[in-house]
C-alpha cells in the first residue's frame, strides 16, 4: 500500500510515497542532475520523452509534463493552476498509488511535484522502472504478437475496467509486455475513476485498435484473426466473470 505524504517546497509541493522515509530532493525531477552524476539512460517515448535515471529508491522513470497538439506550439509545458491536487502529476501519483493498491499492473509511483509560477504551473513524476519491457506497438513492428499475448492483454484492460480505472489514452504504444508475458498499463496523465459504462469501456478499446490501424496493424495478414480477436475475446469473457461478483457485492446488506 503506497502512503502519499506532501512536502511543500519554495514554489510548489512534492508528494511522495512515504516509504522513502523522506521527500526527494527537487533535483531528482531534473535530468541533467542525473546525467551529470552518470545515472541516466536513454531516452524514450512520449511528448518529449523519458529519462531512464538510478535514484536512490532505485531506477526509475521520469516524465515531465508536456503539452501536445497546437496548443503546444504558445505554451509547451505550462498548465493552468486550479489547486494543488488537481495539477497532472499528483492527480496522475494518486491514481498509480490507487491502481498499484489494488494489485493492478502499473508502474509504482515513487514520487510527483509542481512549480506554481502564478496562473500556470509545470510538473513532473517519478515512477518505477518496469523493467525488459517492449510495447505492444514495438511487438506489432516486430511482428511478434500473438493470441497468448492479445488473451493476457485483453483480461489486463478489463480488470481496470472492472475497478472503473478509465486509461485516456489507451494505445499501443502505452501497453507493455515484460519477459514474463505480464502486461502493464502505463501513462495514466488525465486518467481517473469512473462510474462503470459501456459507452468509455468501448471507447477505450476503439481508441486502441485506431492506435494499433495506424501503426501498421492493416497491412499484416491475419491480424484480427491472430491478436485482435482473441484480445476481445479474453477482455468480454473476464469482464463478463467479474459482473456476477459485482452484482453480489452491490446487493450485499
């Protein structure tokens, strides 16, 4: 069970997992000062990508706030201010500690902060490192995706359905398989709980297979057949098991 605890600092606040014992320092969010002490790897993925850094509550990934699109173009990493626990990164820090509480397959938030500049603020967060993990869109370039895969897949989406967890951007560059063939869900920025609906459940997994369209996935033989299918399969059947127990819990005294 992760236990968030709040640092203030000169113009923000830090909110880390209790169990480093002490607030991290606002250094560990820069990734020059991990670069300059040799303790940073590449980096990778996502608007303006991540930093691979060894802290010392061990690697972790870290993600600074970027805006995409063209709003981007006027403001590239500033957020409007609306209080503390609504900036991205400790929304995003609470929903990991939720889901991770939940024995759900995300990555362990280690710690999240924001620098308030007046109206506007900029954030970052600090996550575990999964490690030897390849994505589902790396799997797809690769070509080695296949049904075991789509079935650990599809029952992984619908146990965040299942505990109302909606992802926002559900592709298959944000879902990874690690050695084992476990599959985790990452970048939750803008994700929350929801009351459990049909309408966002699908949507989740339309936004998905666009995702997958646009990487490729039309123009291999045998794709529905091979991964879509059996994904959809393993999703409906797992969602489906999970509504009896649901059902009986809700009409419990």
């Amino acid at each position: 069970m992760i236990e968030a605890q709040v640092q203030p600092t000169a113009a923000g606040a830090i909110v880390f997992d209790r169990a480093l014992g002490r607030a991290p320092d606002e250094a560990w969010f820069d990734p020059a000062h991990w670069a300059a002490l040799g303790r940073a790897d590449a980096q990778a993925g996502g608007r303006g990508g991540v930093a691979f850094v060894d802290t010392p509550a061990g690697p972790c990934a870290l993600r600074h706030y970027r805006r995409g699109g063209a709003v981007a173009r006027f403001s590239a990493d500033r957020y409007l201010w609306t209080g503390a626990e609504r900036t991205r990164a400790f929304r995003e820090f609470r929903l990991l500690a939720h889901a991770a509480g939940l024995g759900l397959p995300v990555p362990r938030p280690v710690a999240a902060r924001y620098v308030r500049d007046g109206l506007r603020y900029r954030a970052d967060l600090l996550t575990r490192r999964i490690e030897a993990v390849r994505t589902l869109g790396r799997r797809l370039a690769e070509g080695s995706l296949d049904a075991e895969l789509a079935q650990r897949a599809g029952r992984t989406i619908a146990r965040f359905h299942v505990a109302s967890i909606w992802h926002a951007d559900l592709n298959a560059n944000n879902i990874l398989a690690d050695e084992s063939g476990r599959v985790w869900l990452i970048d939750f920025d803008r994700g929350r709980v929801r009351r459990p609906q049909l309408a966002w459940q699908q949507a989740n997994l339309a936004r998905l297979r666009r995702s997958f369209d646009k990487l490729g996935a039309r123009r291999q033989p045998g794709f529905d057949a091979r991964f879509w299918h059996p994904l959809l399969a393993a999703y409906h059947e797992t969602l489906s098991q999970a509504r009896p127990a649901a059902d009986a819990h809700g009409a419990a005294p």
